[in-house]
C-alpha cells in the first residue's frame, strides 16, 4: 500500500467514524457504469466545502485492491446495488490531490515532475520488475502491457493551477497537456474521476481534455442529488438534533439542481453541507460554509466594471433573477467579457445558484447573502448599503404600523438605488424586497403567492422560531391610492392563503404616484 497507489481507506473512515455521516455511497453505483467504456472519463466540479474530497476518498477506498473494504460498504446504500461485488477491490487506484504538490512547488513543472516522482515511487514498490522508466506515463503503460491491470485515477483539486496562476495561460496550457497525454486514449486507464470548483478550461474552440464528461453545478446531470445533501437528508438531520427545518431551509438551501431522464426531470434542493453538519454539531444557525474564505472573494468579482453587472446583484439582493447566459464563459478566473461571465463564474463558487430552466441565477439563501452585504459595506456601494441597514427600522415601523415612516423608508430606498426605476408593479416590488430586507432574519416571503382569487403581491409567513412576529400580506399599486391596495385584499379575499396561519397579521397596502412620492396604509387583523 502506498502513499498514492491504493493508499487504503483510512482518509474515508474518518468521515465514517464521525457524528454526522451522510451516506452518499450510490454514487459509486453511478461510476460503475463508466469503468472500462468510452465514458469512462468524469469531472465533476463543485463549490469548495460540497464533499468533493470525501467523494474521492469513498472511491478510492470501495476501488483500491490492497485492502478488502467490504466491512465499510456493506452496511451502506451501494451494498444494494447490482454492481457493488463487481468492482469492490478490484483496481490499482492512483489517488492525488493537486493542491498538494502546488504548495510544495514554486512553478508548475515543478508541480509535474513531483507528482510524477511521488508516483513512481509507489509504482516501484509494487511493480519493481516492470517500472525502469522515469516517465510515468510510460511505466503505467509497462505494467499494463504486462500485467493487463488497469488503473482508476482519482485526482482532486484538479483545477488548483487556474485559481493560483490565474494569469499564466503558459503553465495553464502545459499542465492540460500533461493530463491529456496521462489519460486520453490510454489502455491502462480504468477511471478517471476528477474533481474541482471550475470547469475543464477552454482554449479557442476545443478542450485539451474534450474526453471528460463534466458534472456541473449549471448541468449536475445524474449527478445532482451528489451535490451537496437533499431536503431529505437535511429533515433527518434536523430531527435528530431537534432542530428546526424551516430555519436550516433560510439559511442553507436555494441551490436548484436538475436530473433529467427519460422518465422526466427529478428537481433536487441541495444544502451546503459543510454549514448543515456545522449549524447541527452546534446547535446553532450561522455562517460556516464562508469560513474558509472571506468576503474579499466576493468582493473581487461582483465590483468589477461590467456593464449592468451592479444592478444584476442589486436586483438579486431584491429577490430577483436576473437572465444570464452561462456559454460564454471561458472556465477560468480571468477571461471576463460581459457581466455573464462573472456571474457564471459565481455559481461555480457558490455565490449564485442557476436556474437552467429559465437560464436566470439568484442568490441561494440567507448564509451567502449575507457575504454581500458583507462585501457590498466595505465598497463604494454606499447607496445599497444604506438601503440595507435602514431596513431594520423599516421593518420595525411596519410592526409598529407606524406607515408613514414605512412610506418614507420606500421613498428613499428608491432614491438612492438608481437603477430601480419603475416601469410597473414588477419594479415596485424589487424595491419593496430591497427596503425590507432585513425581515428574511425572521420570514419566509413569498412573491405572487396564490390565493383562490387572484395574487397577492408579497406575503411575509414568519417562520417557526419567529411566530411572535405579525405575518403581512403586502399589496402594490402605482398611480392609485394606498386604501384602494387594502380594498383588495380583502376584496379577493388574500388572506385565504395563509388559513394555516394563526397570530396577528398586517395588511398593508402600498402605492407610488410616479412622482417618487409612496403613500402607506397598514391594518391589523388577527387570525
């Protein structure tokens, strides 16, 4: 057993023996199926902190034929899978992440020829009579020949170089060459399994690894209930530790992931996990999965100055989606020619969910939110961060049914975010979502929700652990009256739509005479 030859199951009992181990094991049964075909070839990237690692780890592990694993799977979902005693232990596994050899190296060939030493060391070991070479490319195909073993190659991080050489396209296009020449169209290779954050890069019109087919989060394919952890597994969670869902829902969910098939389209909402196992081990909701890196991050992409890229995440940070289209973009950190770019790029990262149904992205949930705001106070987006912080006492003045001063924190929200101009209700809204903010700490609010007799423009349900506060059903109107917006609630009845709901609930009623003058009326109703 070596150090990256079949290095055993040790880095996959840490994740098992821990408190919360999530059984993610049927992927190895979406794997098999592409051992030894033409589709052999898989890349599947994943935010930082989505489980890429313990996947490699589990494969690597259920692969490697040093080591009789079937204690650890038996007992595990694949265990039911046709082709679990199949595969189980059956191959020489190469497991590497890049990460590690980047940071020990100053360039990258430097990177390259440690890799490639540390490898054939353990190639040596095992296969002495067959590894004289000191290519390793070469030596594999030696062993091959000979032994007619195949490998699987498991290779984390692998788009580590993008993200540290950014700009050195020289090294970047070695290094695809590299693992072109390592892989494509090779006998010896069984697998390879490759995980990262970005996308395989692109030069000109071809890809140096076009054999790889990618699992991304704007295209998770079959792959998509791997992406992090499902509603499911999240109420399950959340019952063993007496913890309240729909609050770990606000605060971790949002990523919409789709798997089609000839049975139709299976929609998954997936969690991050890191921030789930977090907020449980704890007991306590809050920002975990952005520990691992700063807003800074953030900051760098969404101020850059791209046409109507601002006013894409102000309408964001308003509950809007905003269309994007993803095909531009050139899977790196660099290659940045509309405000598309840098948005796909943050769905890669985790910042943005996309909707590939409707081609739009939004921000997924109130933990990545807050690393907006978080960015935004530290630029010279003064005027959003106004808006933010003064939605506090917004907030307060509508429990307090105090509607003038509601009516003045609209007006001035609207004045000071130029690019909510009203053209209709639909604008209104968005500045409406931007005024109230702040209430997401304690609803879940819902746009255009259904009643029977038509839509109510905005409701506030507040959530379990906040039932103390008033739920609201807002109605908008331009160039009418406020009264005429309360009229209609009742009139269509919109209070219907929340008859699960018992408590105090306000009604209010909101209108803009085009003037940038708002006008507010607020009644109390109790359910």
């Amino acid at each position: 057993m070596g150090v990256y030859l079949n290095p055993g199951s040790g880095r996959f009992q840490f994740g098992l023996r821990s408190e919360i181990y999530v059984d993610k094991s049927m992927l190895i049964a979406k794997v098999n199926r592409r051992i030894k075909t033409a589709q052999r070839f898989i890349c599947v990237s994943r935010p930082r902190r989505f489980g890429k690692s313990m996947a490699a780890d589990m494969l690597s592990a259920y692969y490697g034929c040093e080591e009789d694993s079937s204690a650890l799977f038996d007992h595990l979902k694949i265990s039911s899978a046709d082709s679990y005693k199949e595969h189980l232990n059956k191959y020489d596994v190469i497991q590497i992440n890049m990460q590690e050899f980047l940071s020990a190296t100053h360039n990258m060939n430097e990177m390259l020829n440690a890799m490639q030493r540390r490898i054939l060391k353990d190639l040596k070991q095992t296969y002495p009579e067959y590894v004289d070479e000191d290519s390793l490319i070469w030596a594999m195909k030696d062993i091959h020949k000979n032994t007619k073993h195949t490998f699987i190659i498991l290779i984390d991080e692998w788009d580590c170089l993008f993200r540290e050489y950014v700009h050195d396209t020289d090294s970047q296009k070695k290094y695809l060459d590299f693992l072109r020449a390592w892989l494509k169209d090779q006998d010896y290779i069984a697998l390879a399994y490759m995980t990262g954050i970005l996308p395989i890069k692109k030069y000109g019109e071809h890809s140096a690894l076009n054999m790889f087919m990618e699992y991304l989060m704007t295209d998770p394919a079959d792959l998509a209930e791997f992406f992090g952890f499902t509603e499911e597994e999240v109420r399950v969670l959340c019952d063993k530790y007496d913890m309240d869902y729909e609050e770990a829902r606000a605060w971790y969910d949002g990523y919409d992931l789709v798997t089609h098939s000839k049975d139709g389209d299976t929609h998954y909402s997936m969690y991050s996990p890191k921030s789930v196992v977090e907020s449980m081990l704890r007991y306590k909701f809050g920002t975990y999965w952005n520990q691992t890196e700063t807003y800074e991050a953030l900051k760098v992409y969404i101020q850059m100055n791209m046409d109507g890229l601002k006013d894409a995440v102000v309408k964001m940070l308003a509950d809007e989606s905003v269309e994007i289209n993803t095909g531009t973009f050139q899977n790196d950190m660099t290659t940045f020619k509309s405000k598309d770019d840098v948005l796909t790029l943050l769905v890669h990262l985790g910042y943005l969910t996309y909707d590939s149904e409707k081609s739009t992205v939004s921000i997924p949930n109130k933990e990545v939110r807050q690393e907006y705001v978080n960015a935004i106070s530290t630029m010279d987006w003064s005027e959003v961060a106004r808006a933010v912080e003064s939605s506090r006492k917004l907030l307060e003045a509508m429990w307090d049914m105090d509607s003038d001063t509601v009516a003045a924190g609209i007006d001035r929200a609207h004045e000071e975010i130029s690019i909510l101009q009203y053209n209709d209700e639909n604008s209104l809204s968005c500045t409406i979502h931007l005024a109230f903010y702040f209430a997401r700490e304690y609803y879940n609010i819902v746009r255009e929700m259904p009643t029977g007799k038509g839509y109510a423009d905005i409701v506030f349900i507040p959530r379990p652990m906040h039932m103390d506060k008033p739920a609201a059903v807002i109605e908008l109107k331009k160039n009418k009256n406020a009264e005429g917006a309360i009229a209609q609630i009742k009139q269509k009845n919109y209070v219907k739509a929340l008859e699960d709901y018992k408590g105090n609930l306000l009604l209010v009623g909101i209108n803009y005479d085009g003037d940038k003058n708002h006008t507010c009326v607020i009644e109390k109703m109790v359910l």
